[in-house]
C-alpha cells in the first residue's frame, strides 16, 4: 500500500494550500476580535493591502494590483466605503471615474492587521524554520509573480 492510497497521509497541494490559508483567516479574525478591531475579509484585506494613507487609486488600478475582477474590486470597495474605512472622490479625466482612499479608522484597521499577519508569519516561521519559510515565499512569488 503506497501513501497515494492514504490521501490524509499525503495530501493533495491544493489541501494543504486551503489548510494553511484557512490557518491564516482563522488566526487574522480571533486575533483582530482579541484587540477589538471589527474583522476583515480576504476580500476587503486585498483592498486594503493596496492603499497607503494618502495616497489614492483608482477601482481598476486596485482590481490591477488585486488580481481580481473590476466587478470584485467594486463591489469590496463599496462594502468598506459604507463601514467607513475608504473614500470615494471624483478622479480625473473620464468623468465616472473616482478615486479611493482610505479614511483614517481603514488606515488603523489595515495596520492593526498587517501587524497580525507580520506575527503569524513569524509563528510559521518558527514551525517550518527562517530558511523554509524564506524558500516557500520564493517558491509561491516564481510561481504566482505579477
């Protein structure tokens, strides 16, 4: 009998994918509800990774940068302008385009959980070791680079 016949012995790359970014979110909202910061959705993380206070981008440029749909982007930007975490303001040029900004409580809230994510990649690294996690971070940028 080989490991391939025990999937729970060898699983699939896609499980352990899942696995660990489920680890991720699970830790990033026990830990966000511990500081007392409302919790952040992937979805809402991918925009508030991309904006830096005061400076603004555009729904496209984030969706670029995202890797995600317009249609995605607009509807996460929309969700976090009626919590108050982002701006909208009228950009330049074609008259419907606007430009998103984040508010100062999206700016607390983005660096709260940076610092979570900073910390959990520290407890990963302390699990795999700094060369092994220096190594995976390679591995997934040569595969997935932008």
């Amino acid at each position: 009998m080989s490991a391939d016949d025990h999937p729970e012995v060898n699983p699939p790359l896609l499980t352990l994918l899942q696995r660990g970014v489920r680890w991720f979110s699970d830790e990033l909202l026990e830990r966000l509800d511990a500081a007392g910061v409302d919790p952040i959705t992937p979805a809402h993380a991918a925009v508030l990774a991309h904006l830096d206070q005061g400076a603004s981008l555009s729904i496209a440029e984030l969706a670029r940068r995202a890797d995600v749909t317009r249609q995605t982007m607009h509807r996460a930007v929309m969700q976090l302008i009626d919590e108050g975490l982002l701006v909208s303001t009228p950009g330049p040029g074609f008259p419907r385009s606007t430009l998103i900004e984040l508010t100062d409580a999206g700016s607390r809230r983005r660096d709260v959980a940076s610092g979570i994510l900073h910390d959990l990649e520290q407890v990963l690294g302390r699990k795999l070791g700094p060369a092994a996690l220096t190594e995976l971070r390679n591995s997934l940028t040569r595969a997935w680079s932008q």
